[in-house]
C-alpha cells in the first residue's frame, strides 16, 4: 500500500484509477453566443432515479467550462463502440468540432448527435466544487436508448465489452487437489470445450469406423497431398494420438487412400476417402455454426484470435500445413 | 426521443443508464460501534487529480448511510474479473458479509479487501444532496493497483474488458480443402491448442507410464472422491477417451488408487496417486504460467471467459465435479 498522501505520480495515480472501467460520454450544450460546444468525459454517472438525476465532471481549466457553467441544459451522449473518432474529435481542443455532424435538436436549443448507445438530456440542478473539477449534477428531463453495444474505456485504452460466462461448476471449491485442478485451468478448459466439440460429430466418426487418428490423417491430406507416411506423421505428431506407422497403409487397405508417387510412397486421398472426409468435416462445420450462433461472431472471432496467440506461444515447431508453398514433393 | 419529464418507467430508464458501462467497487468503512460495513457500488468515478478526489453515490435509504455519514473515512475497491461472488454478497443486505474475508486495516481502523485491480483509501471531503442518495467526495490519502484485470457491469451484466485494436491474425490460406478444413475451423484450433498445451506436460506422463485417460481418472479424484467405476466413467465420458471399464481397478493393481466404502466398490487416490497427480498438476501450471505469461492476464481470462461460455454451449449435461454439494455417498 502506498502511504502517499497527496502528492501522487499524476501518471500512476491515474493507471490506478484506470482499473475501474468507465463507458465513453460526449456532453453538449450551446454557449451563450449560440455556438454549439461539446466534451468528451468519462466522468459520468448516474445518481438518483427519483428524481432521475446523473453527473459528470469538468476540469476548472476547459475551455468550455464558461458555457457549461452558464448554461441551464445539457446532453450526455454514452458513445457507441464505433465511435471512437468522435470519442477524440470531442477530447481535443479545436472550433469545428460539429462541422459535418448531423444533429437533433434538444432542449433549449442544446445539439444531440446521432448514432450513440443512449442519450440523456438534462437540466442544471447542482454545480459542485469538485477540487481540480466542477461536478455538475443534471435532473434527466428527456432520454432515449439504441441497442447499439456501448464503447468502453479501461486501464487507459478503448475496449468492448464481452459477457462474462457463468461459472462452469457451480460453487468454489473446498477442498484438497482444488488448489492444482480446478475449471480455472486453461488446461481443463482447453480439454474439455476441444472434446465437447468433438463430440458433436463424433457420431460420424462411429459410423465409419474412424479414430481419431485416422481423422487426422483424411484431415490432412484433405489440405495437402500426396504426403508420406513420415510427413503424415510430422504434421499430426502434435495431437499425440497413437497413430502408427502403418496407419496410412491401413487406410489404404480400406479404400480411403492410395498411393501415389512414382516410388508409390506417397499417399492422396481415394474419392472414397474425400467422401468421408467431407461429410465428416461437414459435421464439424455444423457444430462450429451452433458454437458461432450461442457466442456471437465478435466473440467467436475474438476466440479464434486468443486461440491462435495460445498455439503460437506453444508451438514446438510443427511443419505448416496450410502454406502457399508447394509441398515437398514426393510424386 | 422520449419526452417524459419527470416520471419515467424506472425499468426502462435503468437501461437506458446501464449503457454506460462501469467497474465494479465495494465502498467499506467502520461503524461507529467497531463493526465493518461495505457496500457494492458502481456510481464510483475519479474527480479531480489536484487535490486527488473521487466520488461515489449512497441511497439514502440504505442501511449503511449512518455509517458512512458519520465516517471520516472510507476505501473503494475496484472489484478484478474473478470477484463476482464479492459483488453480489456485498450487494445483498446481510450482516455477515465480512466474516471469513482476509482483510487488511486501512486509515482509522477501516477494512480493506484483498485480491482487487485498486484500491482507494480516502478522507471524506464532501458529501453533496443528490435526490435520493448521497453523493460522497473523497480525498484519496493512498491507493493501491494490481495487474488483475477489472470487473465489468454494462447493460445489466457482468462482463469483461476486451481491447478495442484486434491484433490481425495470420495470412490467408491456400484453397483445396480449406473451405470446409481450414485453421479458421474452431474444432481445429481448439483440438490445436489442447493438444499443445498438453504436449507442455506430456513428459510426466510418459515418465509415469499413464495414459490421457489414467490421467483423466487421478484428476477427477483428486477433486472429488471416492467416486465408484460408474462414476468415474460419467466424470470422463466427455473426452471419448478409450477409458475400459477396469482402468480404475488396473490403477489400483499398479497402487495408485485404493478401494473405498463398505463394500470397497469405490476409489480414492492412494497416497501415491495422489504424489503422482500433483507433480502431473504442477507441470501443468507451468505449462499455464508461460502461456498466461505470452498471452498476458487480461487475455488469459478473456480466453478463459470464452472457452466457458462455449463449454456452457455444448454442454451435453456432464454431472458437476466442482460442487459444494455432497457427492452420492457409496462409502
């Protein structure tokens, strides 16, 4: 715990203050001149609802503060995710701000601009000295809402906002092993989402009496062939399935390869064996749909990207399948 | 535009509020009988900078206003991602919300919290009329952050922080299969990332001559046992792994497991056993450690967040390992 006890490093003091997440407000109003003038602010929040009453804070050396502390309306605009660029028009200093923004009009003549999460038109009710700031409270005389997803701000930089899950399990755990094994396991959870997947299509495995070995295999050269037994073997040597040297020739004996190579040591999928592989990744494309659907596609984007940084950070070197390079050519 | 001036429906309005998103905080101090009291809020804001201020607002209905309106001091905790259930106990009105909390002694005998993303000891400064709550200023006199990423409330929900600027993801692929097997397929990518993770670790398995499905058993029971063959075989069905219905009695001839219950039809891990899937579980942290270490926190529970969000999507009704409950007693 830090014992400072006034004067912090305004730099951490503000990281510190960054740890708690904030939405992203523009506030309007017109100056006393008829000039419409707007600021970006974070320092919103709601305070009663009856009466329905929000603040928000304004540094004492803005250039706008004379207007705001005239003025008699104002509105808060809760800024949509994609209004980022509006988000920093409105932070900076500068005139033109509105130049070329479609507007409404509210109350007491105060610009509303379009396209935000929510919008909040209000009334001075309080103006409180706030240190450094003027805290001024507003009595909420009009409001409307989109289903637009709101814009985010958190430890200093802009952000979405994702769902948090509920648990897996229900309660925290008591007791012995819970402290090594536990659903917060990145392991576990890997684990058991890959084999849940799976097992959405694993039917198709059963009925043609695939492994998972041998999906692997069909997989594979589902991408890239012909390929050897040893490449074969190179590229599925991650996923440590006993896969044995004469999988693929038993493949072969069942109709779902041939050999290929004027050696014959290479092995290219049957027209049998593209058969299989299809419906079966069909299948799999049909659980991804329902994963894609129950997530969303942000999140779902958002899953694939975090997965790809995870197998990037743990890749022990594994030979890449999908390349534009041409393959090792053994044909 | 709504144009209701003063009495809004209450439910409709609070949404329109929750598109502003915000942190999480629990504000607590003493009362002046000695005892602790705390209460969830997210009305919290940071003020000014010079003097170092921050607000937050009380209903003055609630049952901690005297004491906050007597305390000459008060902390706010900025509640991490994993501190959900202190949320929602601190938001109920109970007596025993302290009771079993580590807690720290903060200014004039206040408590502190632990395991937060910042905390803010203050000095009350103001406390401004705000309809129907208190607005609390306070002066900040020592503060302290962790690198726990923040808990989320937007639009009614918890929910997690995700960076705005996506890092771009790899190169497009080459064709052939690509359109039904390709590395944008989340069954490839997670059965990718499993299987490397597991790879981290797979060194003590194979020096312990296990299998992934001996390991499956000496995890499950190293959170919840004795468990029976039936049992146990409920607990791993989800990974399809090839577990035959003597593997528990074959991990008791090897001394790993030992019989339970009266009629000795269940399992425990032996002392062993036990031995064995701790040193497993620690390679596996470590596997963890370097992963989150790459990946950095936030996104580690992001990735977390979403791998249980699919998992709840998948679910095919697994019986629950991680319970307070009892387990079915067949000892």
């Amino acid at each position: 715990m830090d014992d400072n006890t006034t004067h912090f490093d305004p730099k951490d003091f503000r990281r510190a203050l960054g740890m708690f997440a904030t939405g992203v407000t523009i506030v309007t109003t017109q100056a006393g001149d008829g000039t419409p003038v707007g600021v970006t602010a974070n320092s919103f929040n709601s305070v009663s609802l009856t009466p329905p009453l929000v603040l928000w804070s304004l540094a004492k050396s803005a250039r706008s503060l004379q207007a705001f502390s005239d003025a008699s309306h104002w509105n808060v605009h809760v800024l949509a995710e994609d209004q980022v660029a509006m988000s920093n028009l409105f932070a900076r200093a500068g005139e033109d701000k509105f130049s070329g923004l479609q507007l409404d009009t509210g109350l007491n003549n105060t610009p509303l601009l379009h396209a935000c999460s929510a919008r909040f038109q209000c009334r001075t009710m309080f103006q409180y000295e706030g240190g450094d700031h003027i805290i001024f409270v507003g009595e909420v005389l009009g409001y409307d809402r989109s289903e637009r997803p709101p814009l985010l701000y958190v430890t200093g930089n802009y952000a979405l906002a994702t769902p948090k899950a509920e648990p897996v399990s229900t309660e925290p755990l008591a007791d012995i092993g819970a402290a090594l094994y536990s659903e917060e396991l990145l392991g576990y959870l890997l684990g058991r989402s890959h084999h849940q997947f799976m097992a959405g299509f694993r039917s198709r495995l059963n009925e043609r009496q695939l492994s998972d070995g041998d999906f692997y295999v069909l997989s594979t050269l589902s991408v890239r062939e012909p390929l050897s037994a040893e490449e074969i073997a190179q590229h599925v040597a991650y996923t440590a399935v006993n896969l044995d040297q004469h999988a693929p020739e038993a493949l072969c004996e069942r109709g779902l390869l041939q050999h290929s190579g004027a050696a014959g040591t290479s092995y290219t999928l049957s027209a049998n064996g593209r058969d299989a592989v299809l419906h079966i990744l069909a299948a799999a494309k049909d659980v991804e749909a329902s994963v894609v659907d129950r997530l969303g596609e942000q999140e779902a984007s958002l899953l694939r990207n975090l997965l790809k940084r995870l197998i990037l950070a743990t890749d022990p070197g594994l030979p890449k399948l999908w390349t534009a390079t041409a393959p090792t050519s053994s044909h």
